[in-house]
C-alpha cells in the first residue's frame, strides 16, 4: 500500500509541475504581459512601467522568472494581487468559503440524488422511470449550465419569488437560514450536470452486478430482492463511482466558475473571471494552482480509497 501511494503521490506531483509550467508560460506570453492593465491607465508614463518591470522582475529570461516564481510559491508567497495591493492568499481566502459551500452542496445533491436515480433506472428497466431518467440526463448534459441558471432565475425568482436571484446573503442578514435560502438555487444548478452524470454512470455499474453469478444465487437461496439490491448490488456498484467522484471534481469547479457569475456568488470561479479581465495574474496563477491542486488531491483520494476496498487495484 506505501508503494502504491508513493507512486501515484509522484505522478500527481509530476503533472503539477506540468500545469504550472503550461500556466505559467500562457499568462506571459499573453500580448501585454502581466502589465497591460497598467498600460491603459494615462497617468503611467513609459518610465513607471519600465519601473514596474523591473521591480516585478519581469526583465528576466522567462525561465528565471518561472523558478523565482515558483520558489517563492513553496515558501509560501504566492505573490501581491495587482488590483487589491494584497497577498493572493488573503484575495484566495477571502472567496475559497463561498466556493467549498458552493461545491459540498451540490456535490452532496449529485450524489445522493444520481445515485438513487441510476439504481432504480436499473432496478425497473424500460420502464416510464428509466425512459424518463435517460431523457432527462441527456438533456442535462446537452444544454449550458448558465442557460439553466438563467432559467431559474426567471422562473424561481422573478416570476414565483420563492428564492433570491442571486448573492450569498442578504445585507444585514447573516444568518444560517439566509445563507440556505440563497444557497438553494446556485447548488441546483451546478448539481444538474453532475446528477446527470453519476445516474448514467450508476446504472450502468449497477446493470453490470445486477448479472453477476452471485446475485443470482443469492436470489435463488430466496433472498428477499431489497435486501439483494441494498447488501450485495449497491455494494458493488459504488466501487466505480469513487473514481468517478475523483474526476467530477474539475466539472464541478468549471461550472461553479459559471454558475458563480451568473448568480453573483462571491467564489473563487467569479474572483478568477474578475481577475482574468483585470489581468491581475498573480491572483489568476494562484487560482490555477489552487484548482490543480484540489483536482490532484481528489483523484488521488479516489485511488486511494478505491484501492484500500479493492487490494487488486494496488497491482496496477
């Protein structure tokens, strides 16, 4: 089991060095640099922003200022937002809160309500039930997900009133159930694709233990169906979905970016597109890093779980 963490601990620190390089390298070559913002403004002269460069360290080879960037990463700077003056990780901290609800919402929505779906789907083939999953599942993933937040604005919002268009909270009003209130559209939405998703998936795992030996025989010794589908499909089943749980998590953070935006939700996708249009890359890098990292981290929680259940998984 240590071997197997080890390794896959390397490949997931491998592929970090990797997008930070591709990160790193598109943001500068990006035309303008990381100063454009600061060439629009009229009062800088051509002298400021040769200052500027040089401070920033911007005149160096651009490998330079990768490893200078980077080492200072590990230490722990993560650089000084261009637009706020602050640290990243203050600008990071300040929307990483409204984000992790955001995203443990509907992720907990996703699952419960996919994986319910996809057994029953599977447990009553070609029925109305599972006719009308698999209809709703591809219209889930074929439409945006900012069309559906701006249906339910419209809808939920404008027209029937039962919940805000959009923000975290109402000014004045903090509590737990106002925070519920706004939370309950937003993690609608960004959950839809995911449930989609996770029904498909789950039926088709669940259709694959449904024919296997042993539920037949269990099925033959008598065994009440609930007690089979509960104790001996659903069991089975799930193994795959972990993985699956792994690899949701960057469809899960682009469409919170979008969701975000449309919702006026103050996390971390809408600090990213706001720092994008500002050019603020200090702020756009540390996103970038922090998203790779959460993404890294998930999968390799997946092996390892997958691989503590399944000891065949440790051979790969």
């Amino acid at each position: 089991m240590a071997g197997f963490l080890f390794n896959r601990l390397w490949q997931s620190i491998i592929l970090l060095v990797i997008v930070s390089i591709i990160g790193f390298t598109v943001l500068n070559m990006i035309p303008g640099g990381p100063l454009s913002q600061f060439a629009l403004d009229a009062s800088m002269t051509q002298a400021d922003i040769d200052r500027l460069t040089r401070q920033l360290g911007l005149d160096k080879p651009l490998i330079l200022r990768y490893f200078d960037w980077a080492w200072r990463m590990l230490r722990g700077d993560w650089g000084t937002s261009f637009r706020d003056g602050v640290p990243v990780l203050q600008v990071i901290g300040r929307h990483l809160f409204a984000t992790l609800l955001l995203m443990g919402s509907s992720t907990a929505i996703s699952i419960a309500i996919g994986t319910w779906i996809g057994i029953r789907g599977a447990t009553h083939r070609y029925s109305g039930f599972d006719y009308t999953a698999t209809v709703g599942a591809m219209i889930a993933l074929s439409i945006p997900t900012f069309w559906f937040g701006l249906v339910g604005i419209y809808v939920f919002s404008l027209k029937l009133g039962w919940v805000p268009a959009g923000n975290m909270y109402t000014i004045g009003d903090q509590s737990v159930l106002n925070y519920l209130h706004h939370l309950v559209l937003p993690s609608l939405v960004l959950s839809l694709v995911s449930i989609a998703t996770w029904s498909r998936y789950m039926r088709s795992a669940t259709l694959d233990v449904i024919n296997q030996d042993f539920i037949k025989t269990a099925r033959a010794k008598g065994v009440r169906e609930r007690r089979v589908v509960m104790k001996h499909v659903v069991g089975n089943a799930l193994l795959p979905m972990i993985t699956l749980a792994g690899m949701q998590l960057p469809t899960i953070l682009g469409g919170a970016l979008v969701t975000e935006t449309v919702f006026t939700w103050p996390g971390m996708g809408r600090l990213f597109l706001d720092s994008l249009g500002y050019s603020d890359y200090p702020v756009v890098m540390g996103l970038l890093m922090l998203s790779a990292v959460l993404t890294l981290l998930g999968n390799l929680i997946a092996d390892v779980i997958v691989a503590m259940v399944d000891p065949r998984i440790r051979l790969a």
